[in-house]
C-alpha cells in the first residue's frame, strides 16, 4: 500500500533535500531523514552506490554508523525515513521503490525534478495495495 503522509518536513529539511536533489542531477540522489518518534527533525545526505544514475541506493556502511552515532546522543534520534530524487520522473514511488521497500514504517520522500519547479513528495509505502499519492511543489 502506498499512502500520502501527511507528514510536514521542516523548512530547512526541505531545502536541504532539493539542494542534493538538484546538486546530483542527473543522477539521483539519496539520503536518510532522522528524528523522533516519527517526525522528521534532519536530513542526512548518502552517498548513491547504485550503478545507473535511475536508481538509487543508500550506502550501508554510512547507514550503519549513523544507526550507532544517533544512538549515542541523549536523548537518542533514530532513522525515520528515507528520500532520493527522480531527475525527470514525478514525485511517486515507482514500482522499484516499491518493491524495495524494506521498512513499512520509514518516511519516503520523492523529489522531482521533471517540471520547471521542484516537487516533493512524502509517502508511507507497505507492499500491498496503492492508492493515488498527493504531492506538494517545495517552497
């Protein structure tokens, strides 16, 4: 299933995001989102290791050490959420991102870069059913 989030990034989250986003172009880019108890407080940029500039993977080297920094900080963050761009596709999980989707209760947000302003997109994606996602232009 693939579910709109309502979620709100913070303003600098989002403008950290699309600045990777558009830094990385064409390739797509891809990080991690850190907080609490669901909310997004951090973006964490990642580097890309997959081999075609269309997908994307997040490093797990880098995944792994920011898992043990977060849970040495008082009060501890943890990993709530996942994004990368799509350099000239909408801001909708495709079906690799779907398929993917190794952690049902992860934030994931998709940039776009296909129109002349970019787009975001937050999403909660279990593999089941999909419903029609909304998007939101980035400010």
């Amino acid at each position: 299933m693939i579910r709109p989030s309502k979620a709100r990034l913070p303003p600098a989250v989002r403008q950290a995001v699309v600045a990777h986003a558009l830094r990385d172009r064409p390739r797509e880019c891809c990080g991690l989102l850190v907080g609490r108890h669901g909310r997004v407080e951090f973006a964490v940029a990642t580097a890309n290791l997959a081999s075609d500039q269309s997908r994307f993977e997040v490093d797990p080297t880098e995944h792994i050490a920011l898992r043990r920094a977060l849970r040495r900080l008082t009060p501890p963050l943890e990993i709530v959420g996942v994004y990368h761009s799509h350099p000239t596709g909408p801001a909708l999980p495709s079906a690799t991102d779907i398929a993917e989707a190794w952690y049902p209760d992860w934030l994931h947000v998709i940039i776009s870069l296909a129109g002349p302003r970019p787009v975001v997109g937050a999403f909660r994606i279990r593999r089941e059913l999909s419903p029609e996602p909304t998007t939101r232009t980035a400010e």
